[in-house]
C-alpha cells in the first residue's frame, strides 16, 4: 500500500496501462495534477521500479514514460478498488435515495 499511498499515483499508473506516454501527454490528461506533482510522482515511480523513463531519438529529443512488469501487476489491483470503490457509491446513492422516497 505503501506504494500506491501517495496522491495521484493510482491515476498516474492507470493512465501508463495503455501504453507509454509522454509528459505532456500525461499532465494534459490528469486534470488538477501540477508539473511538479507529476513529476515527483514519476521520479518515485521510477525509483520503485514502476516506471522506466526512456529517451527517445528524435529532433528535439522527448523522454517517455511506461510501466515495467512490476508496474503492469498492479493494474488489475488499481481496477478492484475503482470497481469496489463505484459499487460502493451507487450503495450509497441508493441508500439516500431511498430515505428521500
């Protein structure tokens, strides 16, 4: 759990499970994230081995960004807890709604 604790780093991981990506694809796609908190969270990822960063050659030179095997293990956990996580809310709503009735 340790390491998925930190903020952003579950949706970070789970917008690398389609493939590599590059910075800017990755802070345009993660809404409210800052530059500085991905890159935090990319440099942790990498130190963990979650995420290998690799330059690729071309003019100018842009680095990429994809999960390694390791990385890769824990989609399947990421996607239990978001289905655990919205059955969870549509208990709740259901539940609220029912008081309201």
């Amino acid at each position: 759990m340790a390491l998925l604790g930190g903020a952003w780093t579950p949706n970070l991981i789970w917008h690398l499970s389609g493939g590599p990506r590059r910075f800017g694809e990755l802070y345009r796609d993660m809404a409210g994230i800052s530059p500085k908190m991905l890159t935090t969270r990319l440099r942790e990822l990498e130190k963990k081995r979650v995420v290998i960063r690799s330059v690729v050659p071309s003019s100018p030179p842009s680095v990429e960004y994809a999960l390694t095997e390791l990385g890769k293990e824990l989609i399947p956990v990421i996607d239990t807890i978001v289905r655990v996580g919205t059955r969870l809310l549509h208990e709740a709503d259901r539940v609220k709604g029912a008081r309201s009735a």
